[in-house]
C-alpha cells in the first residue's frame, strides 16, 4: 500500500540544491529518473519540473531505509528527508552535480509500471506514441522547460499591460455565429431547441463594444477557436494576446505593440529589440519576397524580369505578360552543386502543387549554361537576362510566369524558402519587421466576388475611400501584420466607426441592409451612440513562444494538443456522444458517404 505525506513537508525542489545547502536538512519529492544499485552504495536521481538532485544511501543509512531504496525503479513517486552533503564524484552535466541528499527517511508515494517509452530530452519515441501518453510527455524536462516558458511569457505579457493603463476583461466563449473567414466551431443549444451558439474565433465584436463602453484600453490572453481545413502545424483552438485601444490611429497601435515585444524579449529572453522595428508594406513584400509574412533574414529576393523577356520567342513568357501578368525570377546563389535537374525536377513538381503551370531554369556550371528555354531565345537574349539578374557561374536562376501576378509571386516565395533550406542558407537570430498596408479586398476565384481580407470592420485608408465601387483593388486597409522569421505572429487593424462607412463597406462585400443587421446589428447599434476610434491586434502566444524557443512545432509549445487531423490521441476525441444526448439537444446524426 502506497505511503502518504503525513508529517513530512517539502521543503526544496529537486533542481535548487547548490553548495550553499550543504549541511541542511532538506525534503524533495518527485519521481525517479533511474536507481543505481552498486552493492553497498544505492543511488537514487530524483526528478520535478525545475531539475534533478542525487538521493544517497550507504553503509550508514539505516537498513530499512536501504532495503526499501533497493526496490524504487523508474517513474516511482517518492518524497525523502536527509542532508545536503558535497559529492565525491561530481556531475558537471547538471546544476546539482556538486551535491547529493543523504538519505534519512524514504517514503514511495505511488508506484509505477514501467512506460512506453523513457521519460528523457529528445525521445526518439515516435510524436503519436507520445501524444497518446502525453502526461508521461509531458514530464520530459524539455517540453517542462518549453511550458514553463510560455508561462512566463504570459506572465511577462500582463506584467507590460498593466505597467501601460490595459485593463484585463474576460468576454463570452459562447457567443452568437458570425461570418469571420473560418468556419465556426458550433455549440447546440438545449434550452433553445434549433439554435445554436459559436465558440469564438476571436474576441473582435466583444473588444470593440468593450471601447464604445469607454474602457479605453482592454487586454486578455483569450482563447480562440477556428474550424480550419487541415494544414501543417495549425491547432483548432489557440491562444492570443488581445488589445484594443480607444482614440488612437496606426501608429499608436504600432508603437505600443513593439514596445511590449521588445519589453518580452528583454525580460524573458534577456534579448535586445532595436526599435522602431522596420516596415514593409503589403505590396512591396509581395513584389521582394513573394510572401506577406517574408522571412528577411536572408536575400534570393524575386526580380521582375517582364520587361526583358515580353517580347522573347518563349510563348511561355510572352504570352503571360500579354494576358496582363508577369514573369519573376529568384537567383539561388551557389545552387548549381546541390539543385541537380533531379532537384529542379521536385521544385517543379511543388510549383505545379501551389497553382503554377510549370518552372522554368537556368543551370549555370563549368560546363555552361543549360536552361529549359534557352533554345527560344534570340542570340544575346540569355546573357542580357542572366546580366540583369546579377547570375554567375555556380548559380541556378528559378522562372515562374502567369497571367495572375500574386500567383508568380506566392509560387516563387514558397519556392525561395525551399531553396534556401536545401542550400542551408544562414538564417540566424530574431527577426522583426510590420507588414502594412494590406489591401481591403481580395477576389476569390470560386465565388468571383470580392471579399474582406481581414475582416469588414477594418478601415481603409482615408485615401482609399471614392475607390470603394468603383475600384475595389486599389482599396487598402489601416492593417498591419508583425511577423517574426517568416511567421505572422500578430494581425491587426484600425476599426471603423463610423456607422455610414461600416454600412457602406457591408454593401461593397456583397451583404443587404437587412443581411448585415442580421449578423451585426448589435455593434452597428452601439456605434450610433458614440464609438471613440479604437485600433488593436491580436498576437499568436502559442506561435510567439514557439519562435522565441526556436520550436520545430507548435505541439512543442501547448499542454495537451492535437493532430493535423483535428484529433486528439490521448483523450481519442473528437468522439461520438450517446443518443440521449443527441435526443435532449434535438439532434440527427446522419452519417457522411
């Protein structure tokens, strides 16, 4: 029968004990790391969340004591009361390594079985047998470590907030459906048979009405919900640092929003952030690095070659920048020894992947120039492109042309990063930089109507506003996004107010009067009785943490998460309810062919 904690109190954590402890009596508790049993000497390391501290017991620990150490084994839970004594043999791996606890009283809490798979850094254990024991996971010191990262992440963020006037406010997790890009996570009613609630995709509306109540600066680490379709490294629910502030415009949203990471990063990272932290606007990320979250910390940046190859014999190119697009190119640098026609070969098939027609090449090695269009081009024609592009022996050049523009810039963004992590191209450090002005609308190909690439309570700017029927690409918004190495790490925007504006922009997306009372209504109430113009942002916490710890996912960042499928393997859920629950909700299962 397992012993109990009656009488004995912790008083030290495992990982704490130094020098200075030597000579005090201590009590730890954890679980065993390993037990070493060298005849006469028994050596126990224990393990908590904050490290390990050696547990000793000899020739002069008492016989009961002794026997009942011998048989601890791996992930038993223990407590034990002794002294502090230096080490004979020390560890210089581990911060306890000069000291030991000699051992005066043992007690095994629980005891274990042995598990799946062993409680160390870097398991080598396949992710899936890990997230099915994910409480085993999580008791290895680097996923401990990586969450007692992301407490003091959250911790360091209200700290800053409060220190600048933010008021912490909870808002609804049951709120009513509205159109915000993803599919919403739909919650049924009981007491309001056929109706339904939504788990919020963001805290957006209950932020903004919080402003029109005249709490002029609101904060909370909220969690949101998206329904999305499968993709890499997404978790269905995730959590945001979000803030709105009242009669500001961009540029104090910005100012306050790098002063908090620069704040972060100096008192959790002991990192320094120059600030003002540099600024792209939407189209001239897009124009250099094909991407609206672009990775800077190194070059490849795309050129625009239209001018020089519109008139080529290449009908490739030609006829692209005839139908109204273009044709960009990316210069891998040294790529010759490592992009064989095998490896172009996969790049291409990963264009056509993303939407291109195809990928064109320049190959240019000792042995020449090679090129998959070389043989269209006029004497002259290749030397003056490869010239222009600033290519040299040892180089590969990457060509994407398409009537639609952002589809050659999307393409060879993706392609740029593949590059240059084949090519092992040094990207180091943190880097910070606000994408800004992002266009209002952008046309969806399926519906063939223009949609809000944000949301439809973001402001355009004020120039952009006779545009609005008339010209809708030229619209751009007050928007701006913080990206960190490459990942969007915030997205915000300044908010209309105005009740004739937001009205007007409903109607430029496509909704009726009666339509945007419907979903909206209560916030276009709330304008009419005075709205203070208010701007803010929500930062991603779980893929902030991510990128300062330098993660290789966001599984690594997040207790218990789940699968790119939407699955999680520890709890089997999603998970079929039984029929009186479907009953009392007035719910039908019809399953899907």
């Amino acid at each position: 029968m397992a012993e109990t904690l009656k009488g004995l109190s912790r008083t030290h954590y495992c990982g704490t004990l130094r020098m200075e402890h030597v000579g005090q009596e201590v009590t730890l508790c954890g679980w065993v790391q390993r037990q070493r049993d060298i005849g006469q000497l028994i050596f126990v390391d224990l393990r908590d969340r904050t490290g390990i501290a050696q547990l000793a017991f000899d020739d002069a620990t008492d016989r009961a004591v002794f026997d009942k150490a011998f048989t601890v084994r791996g992930e038993y839970v223990l407590a034990a009361k002794g002294v502090v004594r230096e080490r004979s043999s020390k560890n210089p791996d581990i911060p306890t390594g000069d000291v030991e606890v000699f051992v005066t009283e043992l007690r095994i809490l629980n005891k274990a079985e042995t598990p799946p798979f062993e409680i160390v850094e870097n398991s080598n254990a396949s992710e899936l047998l890990r997230l099915q024991y994910r409480y085993l996971d999580l008791r290895r010191p680097d996923l401990q470590k990586n969450l007692i990262f992301r407490h003091r992440v959250a911790k360091t963020a209200r700290d800053f907030f409060d220190e600048n006037g933010f008021l912490e406010i909870e808002t609804p997790m049951l709120i009513r459906s509205t159109p915000e890009g993803a599919r919403d996570f739909l919650v049924p009613s009981r007491t309001h048979n056929g109706s339904f609630y939504a788990l919020p995709q963001s805290p957006q509306l209950y932020k903004q009405l919080s402003m029109v109540a005249g709490f002029d600066r609101y904060v909370q680490l909220a969690r949101c919900f998206r329904d999305e379709d499968q993709r890499a490294d997404r978790q269905p629910e995730f959590t945001q640092i979000d803030l709105e502030m009242s009669f500001v415009d961009v540029e104090d949203v910005l100012a306050m929003g790098e002063k908090f990471i620069a704040y972060l990063f100096e008192h959790v990272l002991d990192e320094k952030v120059t600030l003002p932290l540099p600024r792209l606007k939407y189209t001239d990320a897009m124009s250099r690095f094909g991407s609206d979250k672009p990775d800077t910390r190194f070059g490849m940046e795309l050129k625009d070659v239209s001018n020089l190859v519109k008139d080529c014999g290449f009908g490739v190119f030609s006829g692209a920048i005839a139908d109204g697009g273009m044709v960009n190119a990316i210069v891998a640098e040294g790529g010759a020894s490592v992009l064989t026609r095998k490896e172009i070969d996969k790049l291409t098939e990963q264009a056509k992947g993303i939407g291109a027609k195809g990928l064109a090449w320049v190959r240019w090695t000792a042995d020449g120039v090679s090129s998959s269009f070389g043989k269209f081009l006029a004497d002259g024609e290749m030397d003056n492109l490869l010239s222009f592009l600033g290519a040299k022996e040892g180089d590969v050049v990457l060509f994407v042309a398409d009537r639609i523009k952002k589809h050659v810039q999307t393409v060879l963004g993706a392609l740029r990063l593949t590059v240059a992590e084949k090519l092992n191209v040094k990207r180091e450090g943190y880097n910070l930089l606000w994408i800004t002005e992002f266009p209002f609308f952008e046309w969806n190909e399926e519906t063939e109507h223009w949609d809000a690439m944000h949301h439809p309570f973001t402001s355009p700017l004020d120039e952009c506003i006779p545009y609005l029927d008339s010209e809708p690409e030229k619209v751009f918004a007050k928007a701006y996004d913080l990206v960190l190495n490459g990942e969007e790490l915030c997205s915000g925007s300044i908010r209309i107010t105005d009740p004739e504006l937001q009205n007007h922009m409903f109607r430029a997306l496509g909704f009726t009067d009666e339509q945007a009372h419907e979903k909206f209504g209560f916030l276009l109430d709330a304008f009419r009785y005075g709205a203070p113009p208010h701007g803010g942002m929500g930062i991603g916490l779980d893929r902030l943490v991510m990128q300062m710890l330098k993660a290789s996912s966001l599984r690594d960042v997040v207790a218990f998460p789940k699968l790119q499928n939407m699955v999680e393997p520890m709890t089997s859920c999603p998970a079929p309810v039984d029929d009186l629950q479907l009953e009392e909700l007035g719910i039908t299962v019809t399953p899907k062919e």
